[in-house]
C-alpha cells in the first residue's frame, strides 16, 4: 500500500535511484535539482555532509554563521572560530525523531523559542506546507518568525508569518 508521500513523490517524479556519495571529489549529479527529488539521493547527501562538513578547509566559506544539519537522531552544528577551524558537536535537545521533515523545522522552532525568547528566525524552504506548519504554531512562540522563499541576483525575498 502507497502512502500520501509516496503519491507526492511520485507526482513530482521523484526518481528512487540508489545514490552513493564516497567523497568530496565526486562529480556531482547531471541534474543536481533532479536527484533532490530522490529521497535516497538527500539522505546521502545529508550522511555526507554530517562527515566532511567537520573538515576545517570549510571553515572559509562558513565565516561567522552556524550551519546546523540535521539527519534522523544527528543534529550537529557546525561553527568556525576565529581561526577558522570548524567547531562541532551534538546537541541533544534539538535533537527529534519526526519522520516527516515539514515538522521539524517547527520543532526546532520551539526549541529555540524557549531557549533564547524573542529572537528574529529564518526559515530557509520554498515548500508551502512547512509554511503552513509553522503559521499554525507562531501564536505559542516566542520569536518573529520569517520565511525564506528565495533569492533574486540583488535580494532575500522573505515573508513575515508571526501572528503576534
């Protein structure tokens, strides 16, 4: 029997090709935005990163920001110092075992939420239904919550969804 995702996959040709990533000198996909429908292709994509994000020749490109990524029980930041070194460990408490990856960001929302009150938060997504997720919750946050829906070559283009 099909679920709901496997008909929404299908529907967005998602293809179920076994995807191998063995390096960072591997050539990348053809089609880069075609294999991100493959949910083999993002899982090894994400097992990758949670490896060779550690390494400290990154730590140019990262400059001052955290990068967390986040796969099944893993959830690892990724800082750079001022020697630009690349810091990392676990963090339990964001840390969510929600199958579905529309939920966590919302998860995480409220994780932060209590953590550090009040805080201006992105969300990097283009799917409508992480929007939505997030819109439903916002009244019991406590953070303005925008969303990140793309990029033009000169701007951010970003929507405020707080209901405050």
């Amino acid at each position: 029997m099909k679920s709901i995702k496997n008909f929404e996959q299908q529907a967005r040709d998602a293809n179920d090709e076994s995807f191998i990533i063995s390096g960072a000198d591997q050539l990348h996909p053809k089609d880069f935005r075609h294999a991100l429908k493959s949910p083999s292709f993002k899982t090894a994509l994400l097992k990758f990163l949670l490896v060779e994000g550690k390494h400290d020749e990154y730590g140019h490109s990262i400059q001052q920001k955290k990068i967390v990524v986040a796969h099944e029980e893993q959830n690892l930041p990724y800082i750079t110092t001022i020697s630009r070194s690349i810091e990392h460990s676990k963090v339990s408490e964001f840390v969510c075992s929600h199958v579905e990856a529309d939920t966590r960001p919302d998860y995480h929302l409220s994780m932060l939420s209590t953590a550090v009150p009040g805080q201006n938060v992105v969300i990097c997504a283009t799917d409508a239904d992480i929007m939505i997720i997030v819109l439903y919750h916002t009244r019991q946050l406590n953070a303005q919550v925008w969303m990140d829906v793309g990029h033009s070559s000169d701007n951010i283009q970003g929507i405020s969804i707080s209901l405050h």
